[in-house]
C-alpha cells in the first residue's frame, strides 16, 4: 500500500511524502515528519499502520491526502478539529465527509481515493487494518454481522462500515492521547503501542452503540451540540458554566445536560474537565508551560485544584511531566 501526503498552494510548490509499507511486516517502524504548516508521525505494526497528522492552512489553500492501495483495509479515521472530505475515484457513492469531533470506519477496496482536510487547522488520526486483525480482536461473528461490509466486499466498493459518523468521546481521546505520547523504548513500546492500538479499534466499534440515542435527537439539537463543543474546545481558559452554555444553545439547563449526555455519551461537567487536562497535559509536555501557567492557561483559578483534578483522572501528578 502506498499513501502520498499532498499538499498544494504553498507559493508554486507542493510538499509530497510517500509512505510505502507492508501489511505482513511485524517489526516496528516510526517516522515523524514537521514542515512549517504540516507535522505528521507514522507507527508501522505491521497488521496496523497509524498516520497522525496536524495542519494549518490558510483561507485559500485545503490539504489533500492521496492514497492508492494494492490490498483491501479498512480505516478507522478520527478527526479531532476541522473536517475531513473522502472521494473517491471510479465509485459509486464517491464522496464521504467526517466532521469536527468524529470517527467513521470505513473499508477501501483496491482503488485510488483522497482525503481533503478543509481551510483552516486539522488535527486527525488514520488507523488503517487488515480484514485479519479485525478478526483477531472481533471474531467471525462480527465481521459476518456487518451486512454492509460483505457486500461492498463482494462488489469492491467503499463503505462507512457503521453508517455515519460517531461521537469521539473522552475515553477514546484520552487513549488515543496515550498512544501519540507513548513513553516507553524498545520491546516495551512495541507491546505499549499494539495494546494500545488495540484498545482504541475496540472503544471506536463499541461506541457505535451510542448511536441509537444519538438518532432520536432531532437534527437541529445535534448542530447546536457541535458548535457548543467547539465554542468550548476554543474557550477553555473561560468559566463554563452550565447556564452560559445553555443560554448559548439556546435550551434550558435541563434540556442542555440531558441532550449533551446523549450525544457526547457523558455529563458536561466531565466532558469540559477532560479536554481541559488533556490540553494542560499538552502545554505541560510540548510547551514547556509551568503546572501553575497550564493551569490558569485551562481555566483553572487555583493550581491546587488543577492538581487535584489532574491527579484524580490520570493516576499521577502534573509535576511528573517535569521530570
């Protein structure tokens, strides 16, 4: 399989990485990429290959990721910000999109495709598996309950395996988190990062069941919701209130936290609290910030109490990462 990472209007010139790999290798390889608009980092498992990727474009310009495959996989894509467009070439049912604060698996038979990520910054994830480790971690029975998949296999055809997009709760950002900012060397970070990868493929197909309480929200709730998400991914550093956020959604506070747990699969509360560490976690690691300056960076007014918040939900203390 090869995957070429192209992206056009930066002056006359385009930036192209190719990967080229094997599904059968089972050494581990890693290769990480910065440009001064781009920065991607490659974990090779052999069964499982994992592209993450970063970018930031302007208000002219999109990046385009193009692929051509020699072998079926599938591709369990998560999208963290901006949004992701999927066409297809020579296909029926040629165009897929994977919004903000979604993931969508999906299989890609013999054929050439890309992916666009719109104007503006995107931050995704590509996990891309063999039918066998689907198998291996899932059993017959699964596979064969996906009528969807069968026949797109038996017709060659591309298919978002689960219907449409899922919700990226705070477990499967958390893990995910785990997997990028592995710490471990050697034969440690090879087992670290199969587990790993392994618990994000199982924590993505079991969210799937949130989707029948996802459906009886009436299409506009469900608009709203995501742009009150992004109003609070942008908006950390502020005081989230349940009333303010209300007000924004335009629903009172018990209709807000009802259909927020509903869609997001967790209370609002534990949701802003989440992405509030994970991002102090990231100034701490990446931006050489202070505990106390990512604290008051997240939103926390007393570092003590970011402290305590920190250690509670991830068994350690921030000034650990110092170390």
């Amino acid at each position: 399989m090869e995957i070429r990472l192209k992206s056009s209007g930066i002056g006359s010139k385009e930036i192209v990485k190719i990967f080229k790999k094997k599904l059968k290798t089972i050494s581990l390889k890693e290769e990480v990429y910065s440009g001064s608009k781009i920065t991607f980092k490659s974990i090779d498992l052999g069964s499982v290959f994992v592209l993450a990727q970063d970018f930031v474009t302007s208000d002219q310009e999109d990046f385009v990721l193009e692929a051509t495959q020699d072998q079926p996989v599938f591709l369990l894509q998560f999208v963290f910000n901006g949004d992701a467009l999927f066409s297809l070439e020579d296909c029926q049912n040629s165009e897929f999109k994977i919004q903000s604060n979604m993931h969508s698996l999906l299989y890609l038979p013999n054929l050439k495709y890309s992916i666009t990520y719109l104007k503006g910054k995107s931050n995704v994830l590509a996990v891309y598996f063999t039918e066998s480790f689907l198998k291996d971690k899932m059993g017959t029975a699964y596979l064969e309950s996906l009528k969807n998949y069968e026949e797109a296999k038996e017709k060659n055809l591309f298919c978002a395996v689960l219907g449409q997009n899922m919700i990226l709760n705070n477990k499967l950002r958390d893990v995910v988190n785990e997997l990028i900012n592995c710490s471990f060397k050697g034969v440690a970070r090879k087992s670290y990062l199969e587990v790993k990868l392994t618990e994000i493929v199982l924590l993505a197909l079991q969210s799937s069941n949130l989707k029948s309480a996802i459906n009886k929200l009436r299409e506009e709730d469900k608009e709203v919701l995501v742009k009150i998400e992004n109003y609070i991914q942008n908006n950390l550093h502020k005081d989230l209130t349940i009333e303010k956020l209300s007000v924004l959604a335009g629903f009172n506070t018990s209709k807000f936290k009802s259909a927020f747990k509903q869609f997001y699969g967790v209370t609002v509360f534990k949701y802003i609290t989440s992405l509030r560490l994970e991002k102090a976690k990231e100034l701490i690691v990446n931006n050489n910030y202070t505990v106390a300056q990512a604290s008051y960076e997240v939103g926390y007014k007393n570092p003590q109490h970011f402290t305590v918040a920190f250690k509670k939900k991830l068994g350690y203390l921030p000034s650990q990462l110092l170390d």
